[in-house]
C-alpha cells in the first residue's frame, strides 16, 4: 500500500496538533496548580498572621469641651505580631455614640491622621508606652494611646461603643460611659 504526499502530511500535522494541545493542557494544567498553591500558601500566611495577633482595650476615658469629646483609648498589644507606623493608616476605629443634640444615634468610622491633634471625627496615636525597641511600633507588650475628636460631643452620662481594628482584621471593641 503506497501512501501519498497529502496522507503523510495529514498524519504529520494531526500528530503536531496533538503534541501541541497536549503541550497546552500540561503547561495551562501546571500553571493553575502553581498558582493555587501560592493563593493557598499566601490565605495560610494571613491566617496564623491573625492568630498571631492579640490585642485588648484596657480603659477608655472621655472629656467633653467646646460641643466636641475627645476620647483616650489605651490598647494593649497581647500578641506576637507588631504593627508598624506606616500601618497605623489602615488601623480602623468606630464608635457608636448618643450625640449631645437630637436624639439620633451616631455609628461613625474615624478617619486617621498622623498629627498629634486630629480634626473632628479623626484619631491619631498619641503615644506607645513603653517604645524603647522599634520606636513608633507597635510591638508586643505595648501600650498604644489612640486618640479621636469625635463631633458633636457625646451626650453626657449615656452608654457609647468604641471598637479598634487592626488591619489584619483583629479587633476589640467595648462599652464606655461618658
């Protein structure tokens, strides 16, 4: 049986479509794999990231003045992961709160700012107690002093809720009174 010009390059170009597709499938089966397993390794690094974190809100204390509170809140760090300065930013503070005029309630996120006198609505690090190793860290054993402006003042002898996230998703929260 003779084979003709046109059935060998048929058989050629089929064994070369297969060898292609195959060599595809492989490499495209390969790099999802490879790709999965960096998400799964990268999701594993943040969890023990987050059980590695600790933090606890020791005392919250409120001075009202000029129909604006000013709110120090000292949290302590009670895990093994620091929080560096250029992280503060995304550090969220919330405080649920009766205002000292109308009879509305106030859930308000604080925005953050990096001078020593925040704005209204606003919180700044006031100071990290004792900050001898990694100054301005947030390191373990640390007591950091959060302060915020809040506007309007909080109503006077009322229940307020004050939570810190840290932006790892840790937090802590608790009740206050004025």
């Amino acid at each position: 049986m003779k084979m003709g010009f046109g059935t060998v390059f048929a058989s050629f170009a089929f064994v070369a479509i297969v060898a292609l597709s195959s060599y595809l499938l492989i490499t495209g089966t390969i790099f999802s794999m490879d790709t999965l397993m960096n998400s799964f390794k990268e999701l594993s690094e943040v969890h023990n990231n987050q059980m590695r974190t600790g933090i606890e809100i020791e005392n919250i204390t409120v001075t009202n003045t000029d129909n604006r509170s000013l709110i120090d809140v000292k949290v302590n760090n009670t895990g093994a992961t620091k929080v560096l300065r250029t992280d503060f930013e995304h550090i969220d503070v919330f405080v649920f709160y009766a205002p000292s005029v109308g009879n509305a309630t106030i859930h308000r996120r604080l925005a953050y700012n990096d001078s020593i006198d925040p704005a209204d609505n606003e919180w700044t690090v006031v100071d990290i107690t004792p900050d001898l190793v990694n100054p301005r860290t947030f390191d373990t054993d640390e007591q950091m002093t959060i302060r915020a402006r809040i506007y309007p003042a909080i109503k006077g002898n009322s229940t307020s809720w004050l939570k810190v996230v840290m932006p790892n998703a840790v937090s802590d929260a608790r009740y206050f009174t004025d």
